[in-house]
C-alpha cells in the first residue's frame, strides 16, 4: 500500500490564490475544464478559498476531503492514474541525470525539460480533464459538484508549492524518489556541503496537520467509497 500525505485545513482568503508553476498551471486548465459552468466554478472558487474544506489527503492514485457546507459535512474522493513501473523508473532517471534537476525537485520544483523529456519516455506528469476522476456524497446531479471542484482547486495550490506532491499522486513515491535523489546528490558530490541531506527537513505541512480527525474520516469514508 501505498504512503499517505496528509496536508493541514487551508486557512480563509480573502482574495484569489495564484497558481505560479507550468505544472500547477496545466493542473488548474484540466480542473476548470470538468465544471458544469462558469457559475458552478466561481463558487467552487470561493468554496475552496473559504476554510471550509478539511485536511487533504493524498497517495498514489487517489486524494480526498472533507467539505463543509450549509447543508452539512460531505466527503469528496477522486483519483486519477497511475504511472507504470517502467514509467516511474523512466522519471527518476531523467530528474537523476542531472545534478539542476535533482536540486530543482528536492526544492519543489519541477524544471520543464524534466516533463518534455519524460513525455519522450512515453511519461505524462500532469493527468488531463479526463484522467481525473471525481465522487462526492453530496449526490449532485451532475458528474462533478462543486465541493469537488473546491477540493481540487486546494490540491492544485498543494501540488503547485510542491511538485514532489504531484509525482506522488502519480505514483512516485515521494519519499522514495526524494530518497533516491539525495543518494545521487551524495554521490556525485561526496566532497561538497550538506545541502542537499538537509534540502528536505522542512517536510511538508503533514507534520503540521492540525485537522487530523476531519483528515483520517476523509480517508476512511474514500476507502469505503473506493473499495464499493
């Protein structure tokens, strides 16, 4: 089975999140795709934005929530697909074969000639409209609610900071790759600064978690979904 990543409540904003990176770019376009309508999408702007939603949670091939409303507490669970073997290990070679590359990932970034050289391995890093796959127990009549397009909106500002996070949902394990890259780091560089071992400490906000019951129902409500 595989490691989970659990990401802290997003707090209340006021204003509009600004997604920075190509990769969290290219993850907003095949979300905002999904919506019924414009209207549907602005209030799942505003849903996502408005620290209703609890703690993220994320492992290969699935993410889920929970969401709160004023008709009560649902569960959204989506998924999206894997990456093979073959194709994981393509990844971690093409990020390895450079010491930029391995230092722009271990710091959350995601150079794009790391894409362009996986999609010539046959590798898709960001899944598209279709590949995202969406349940909430809402029951909205359409495909996709707006309590599931406001939890993705919060995975695409969560992969967006960090890129690792987007590999892991693919199904790189992030502490196993980030392992991997710093073993080459120490490799290469036997004689040079610790940089590289400590690049990382500062894990992601799942240490951080101040939402763990919201999180662990969010979980278990997805795996009874999931396992339907």
């Amino acid at each position: 089975m595989s490691s989970v990543l659990t990401f802290a409540r997003e707090p209340h904003r006021r204003g509009m999140v600004r997604v920075e990176s190509w990769w969290g770019r290219a993850f907003l376009r095949a979300i905002e795709e999904l919506a019924y309508d414009e209207t549907q999408l602005s209030g799942a702007r505003s849903l996502a934005r408005s620290g209703r939603i609890g703690g993220l949670v994320i492992e290969a091939g699935r993410f889920a929530a929970a969401v709160e409303d004023e008709r009560g507490l649902w569960t959204v669970t989506g998924t999206v697909p894997v990456l093979s073997g073959d194709a994981v290990t393509a990844l971690s070679e093409v990020v390895g074969a450079t010491v930029e590359r391995t230092e722009a990932l271990l710091s959350g970034e995601l150079p794009l000639d790391v894409a362009e050289h996986a999609e010539e391995a046959g590798v898709e890093l960001v899944p598209y409209g279709e590949e995202l796959t969406v349940a909430c127990t809402c029951g909205y009549w359409h495909v996709v609610c707006g309590h599931s397009l406001a939890v993705m909106h919060q995975l695409c500002w969560t992969v967006d900071r960090d890129a690792s996070v987007l590999l892991h949902l693919r199904g790189a394990e992030r502490d196993e790759l980030l392992d991997q890259l710093r073993d080459g780091m120490r490799r290469h560089r036997p004689a040079g600064p610790a940089a590289a071992d400590v690049a990382m400490t500062g894990e992601s906000s799942r240490d951080q978690v101040d939402d763990v019951e919201i999180a662990l129902d969010a979980v278990l409500r997805a795996r009874h979904l999931l396992e339907e």
